[in-house]
C-alpha cells in the first residue's frame, strides 16, 4: 500500500480542500493515511495517483471516503465515571454561578451523532428540572460531518444505542417512534445543531461547559494548541472544558488547569483584566473644558519637535506645524494650497498616491528609514514617515496626517552599538573558548531533559494512537457484526427456499428430474430414488445421460435438447413420451414422461424439467386360454 509520506498524498489533501473544502492538512498524517488506506484496499488501489483519478471520475466516493476519515465513534453517557464526575462537580458549580435566571451556554464541538449533546442535556434537565432547562439551557452542537448531523438533528435511535441510557431516564427523555425512540421534542428545540470545523471556523463564544472529547487526539500537537487557543477564546472565565479519556493537555497549563485530571475536566485560566482608562474626550461635553482642550491640543502640535502634516479629502493641506515648516522651507501662506503643488509631497518620498491609498484603505502607512539629503554636501538625514487617518467622531474621516519622525540620531547609535556588539561577540567567542567543557555538560543536561520531554509526548501520542485505533476497531466490528447479521437472514432464507422445495417434490408422487443447461443434475426428487433407486447425492451435478439407471436415454435426449434449443416441442413431438424401462427392481414398466422447460427471469431456457410416471400394465388373459 501507498506511503503517507508519500507526494501524491499531499496531492490527494490538496484536491479534497480544493473540491470539497476539507482541510486535513491538520490532522495526524499516520492515522490519516491509514482511514485512506482502507478506502483504497475496498477499491483495489494501489497507489494516491490512482485513487485521485478514481475521485475524479467517481464523485460518490467523496461521500465514502468522509465516511470513513471522521470516524464517528460515540454514545451515550460514554466512560459514565467521567460523566458522573461531570454531574457531581461541574454542573452544581455552573448552576451556582448562574442563579436561576442567568442562561448557560453548552458548546459539544465534534458532537458526531449527537449522543453525548443528548447526554448533557439529560443532566442538566436532571439537575434544574424540564422547566427551568427549557428557560435556562441553550446547548449548541456541532461537527464536519452533515450526515452524522442529519442522525443527531433527527434525535431517534435504536434499543441498542440507548442501552447506556439508565431506563428511568430512558423513560422519561425519550418517546417511542416505531420500533426506535425519539428524544422529548420540547427540550429539543434548545439543543442546536451546525456544522463547524474547529480548525478554520470561528469558535461559538460566552461559553460555560465546552464538551470536546475523543477529537483532539486526530490532529496533530500544532493543530491542538492552535484549537485549544479558540477553548480558551470560547469559555467564559469560570468556563470548563470536558475533554476525552485520551487527551492530557500536559503542555498547556497557561490556558486550562486540572479539576479532576483522571476524568479529563479542566476549568479555563482566567486572562488577566486590563483596567477601563477615561477616554481623552470623555469631558469634551464641557464648553470651558473644551476650549482649553483645543488650545492645549493646537499649542502641543505646533510645539511638537516631530515633523507634521494634515490634508484633508480634497488634497488640500490644512495643517503644517512649526517643525515641518522649518524643516521642508513652508510658510503660513502655504497652508490652504493643493498637497499636490508644495515640493514637500514628492521630496523626500513620493506622498501622493501614499496618502490615496489611505483615504482608499483607511488605514496607516508607515515607511521607514527614508533617506534625504536637505542640502548637496551634507549628510542626508533619515527619516521614518507615518501616514494616518484622521477620523472625527460625528462626521468620519476628515483628512491624512503626515508625520515625519528624525531617526538619523537613532540609526547612529544603532550602527554604534552593531559595532560594540560584533566587539561583544569578539570577546565573547573568547571567553566561550574557556568554558567549552561546561558548555558541554550543560548541552549534556539539555539533551537528556529533551529526550525525557520528547519520550513523554511520544507516550501521550501514543496513548492518542491506541485509543484512535480502538474506535477505528470498534467502527470496523459494528460493520461486520451487520454484515454477519444480513449473511445469517439470507442462510435462514434460503433453507427456508430449499425445505419448501424440498416438501414440494416430496409432496409430488412423480419421479422428477430438473437438469441445467449442461444436462447436468440440479434436482432429483423422491420419487425418483423410489424409482430408480438412486439417492439425490448419487446424482446431483452428474451429466443426466450418463446415468446408471433403466431409462432409454437415448430416446429422451432429443426432447429434452428440443427444450434447451427454444423448440417448445410441436406436431409428433408434442405431448408426453412414453419408453419402455427397467425400474431399480429389475422389473420391465412404461414410463410416461412429461417435459417442461425451465426459464430465467429473462425467458431464456436455462433447463428442463422431466416429470416420470409408470403406466399401470394390464394383463393380457387371452395368452394363456387354451
């Protein structure tokens, strides 16, 4: 079979995101190459490049293929210890957070079928009572998959998928439809089903209990942490996170910290507040404060040592403070004519189609280390220039501001301290020479604290892997055990078929013969052992002309070929045929035999069938007068 390393398998994932918008590129490239794998062994092929070009002229397999990738292995009230830990300390602390007012927001991401949306909801209507969940609950549930969506929107299984469920509850939540059950349609409606992917979608926020268990464990540890992060975002900041048996969150601790390690609860680290600062114009409804404000604003622009400018929408410049004056030889009378016009929008950076693309994009532009030589023979000044927009809250945007920003003093010192730096490293290098063995020890140290680290992700990978491998083992015997159960229905039919045959043949006190195209036996009815003291097994599947029995052969074949020809037997050859034959006692008897052929569903003549009847001799009593 194909390597998953292999480049047409990144091939393959690049058609299946191209086509189909599924993005596999974070998942666990073993496990991914081995649900493929399966595929292909069901199609006998051997290698991606094939099974691309299967993709593309078959477009059904999309639908098998997914089938088989998002493994959708669940169900109710699954590792019930976790569960009952999640009833007993997670739930009652939720309730008490939120009073008997406040909403609470249930997040089931990877939700497949929907049994353990249905579990939690059970729970929490257990713990509130109908009413409360009603008014209170919101649960929404989510998954890639839209066919295991359509099963959980449906909400109605089987006896066998609610075994898990205890049967009071089973009782209580779930109404009989049919020979399935359907969950109560009154505490459906606060259950909400979509699809989300979990690596590109954005996640459902405010958040109280986020249940994600046994969905990590198929991606791999960048794509974890990149998920984990959108958790983090989701949850509220006393939020839980309920996760599967295989998922440790071991390198993590920044975002979830342990409730209950062994059940796999672990509740959100709280991000730290940022306190609420004034706004700068929050008094700006005070007439005197807002005069010295503008005062305080124009004397601080015009005494500003940076450089800057204003144009407002029209392209004209409507500010230039005491700094950009001097610096690019402006004047009061400049102010009020066209930006485009003043040497100062091309010199020392083109500025005109920078400040368009502003008012364009309305965000900022800023170029750094712009050099200008102001005079010829003096050393050219460098600059960095921030473009802006000016926004003014009743009316929008009003104009770009132009800051030009002196850095030459900045970039000396920092070519001067490059150049202490490279004596730093001169020095340093040195002083490296003579702590080479400690160095060397501590590398040592470092070498064996990573493998240590990497031995113990190898092991909670691992963990990740059997327990993957243990649903893809469960998936596959669910499949076989219906397999083995459709192949027993078809066995206990098809004796059924051959008893009923059977007591048909038997029922019939002729001797009857079914022979196939071939002239080879298919049936031989008792009468026929009776008459010519052959058992069935003497007979079955021989050629009928060859056997050792009393019957002229001979003058049955032609008929019997008739038949199998499509000539139905007309004029002299019409009717039964009667031979003279010896019967398995010796004894000489006419046989009547009757001929009919044995059609397909397609009228096609595939055998006969010879029905034998002795004829009863009468005795001649005029031989022996006299």
């Amino acid at each position: 079979m194909a390597d998953p390393q292999d480049d047409q398998f990144d091939d393959l994932l690049e058609l299946l995101k191209r086509t189909r918008g599924f993005d596999f590129s974070g998942y666990k490239r073993t496990t991914l190459g081995r649900r493929v794998a399966h595929r292909m062994q069901a199609l006998e092929i051997e290698n991606y490049g094939d099974y691309v070009d299967h993709l593309e002229l078959h477009p059904e397999e999309y639908t098998r293929l997914f089938d088989t990738v998002l493994i959708n292995v669940t169900g109710f009230f699954r590792d019930q210890a976790a569960w009952e830990a999640l009833a007993k300390v997670v739930i009652p602390d939720l309730l008490a957070q939120k009073g008997a007012s406040r909403p609470i927001r249930v997040w089931s991401a990877g939700c497949a079928s929907g049994e353990e949306a249905y579990s939690i909801a059970i729970l929490l209507a257990e713990e509130i009572g109908v009413d409360a969940f009603r008014d209170q609950i919101k649960i929404y549930a989510t998954d890639v998959d839209e066919e295991a969506l359509q099963i959980a929107r449906a909400a109605t299984y089987d006896d066998k998928l609610l075994a898990a469920v205890p049967e009071k509850m089973r009782e209580q939540y779930f109404e009989p439809s049919g020979t399935r059950r359907v969950f109560r349609r009154d505490l459906r409606r606060s259950i909400i089903f979509g699809r989300n992917d979990l690596t590109q979608d954005a996640p459902i926020s405010r958040v109280d209990l986020l249940i994600s268990r046994n969905t990590l464990m198929y991606f791999n540890s960048e794509t974890q942490a990149r998920i984990l992060r959108r958790f983090h975002f989701a949850l509220n900041e006393t939020g839980y996170l309920f996760l599967g048996k295989a998922e440790m969150l071991l390198n993590h601790g920044a975002l979830f910290t342990p409730v209950d390690l062994r059940r796999r609860i672990f509740k959100k680290v709280a991000s730290p507040r940022i306190p609420e600062t004034t706004q700068p114009g929050a008094q700006g409804r005070n007439p005197i404060f807002q005069g010295t404000y503008q005062r305080i604003e124009g004397a601080a622009l015009a005494s500003s040592p940076i450089a800057q400018l204003a144009v407002d929408p029209s392209g004209i410049l409507v500010v230039a403070n005491a700094k950009a004056e001097s610096m690019f030889n402006l004047g009061p009378r400049d102010v009020g004519r066209p930006f485009q016009d003043l040497e100062v929008s091309y010199r020392p950076v083109e500025l005109r189609s920078l400040i368009e693309q502003v008012m364009q994009e309305r965000r900022a532009i800023e170029l750094r280390d712009v050099h200008w030589q102001r005079v010829p023979g003096v050393d050219a000044v460098i600059l960095d220039v921030l473009l802006s927009p000016l926004f003014d809250r009743p009316t929008g945007m009003v104009g770009v501001g132009v800051s030009f920003a002196d850095v030459t003093r900045s970039r000396q010192l920092r070519d001067e301290l490059e150049h202490a730096n490279k004596d730093l490293e001169r020095a340093y290098e040195e002083l490296q020479s003579t702590n080479e063995e400690l160095e060397t020890t501590n590398e040592e140290l470092q070498s064996t604290n990573e493998e240590l680290e990497t031995t113990n992700e190898e092991l909670q990978s691992t963990v990740e892997e059997l327990e993957t491998m243990n649903e893809e083992l469960q998936s596959t015997n669910d499949e076989l055990q219906d397999i083995n159960q459709e192949l027993r229905d078809r066995s206990i039919e098809l004796g059924r078929v051959d008893s009923f045959l059977g007591a048909v043949l038997a029922s019939l006190g002729s001797a009857v013969v079914v022979v196939d195209a071939d002239l080879l036996v298919q049936a031989w009815s008792p009468g026929a052992e009776e008459l010519w003291g052959m058992r069935a097994d003497e007979v079955l599947q021989k050629h009928f002309l060859t056997l050792d029995i009393g019957l002229p052969v001979h003058e049955v074949a032609p008929r019997v070929r008739e038949l199998l020809n499509g000539r139905s037997g007309k004029g002299r050859n019409a009717g039964p045929l009667k031979v003279e034959a010896v019967n398995r006692r010796g004894r000489s008897l006419t046989i009547q035999i009757s001929f009919a052929p044995l059609r397909a569903d397609d009228k096609h003549v595939v055998g006969v069938i010879l029905v034998m009847d002795p004829i009863e001799q009468k005795v001649d009593n005029s031989s022996d007068s006299g």
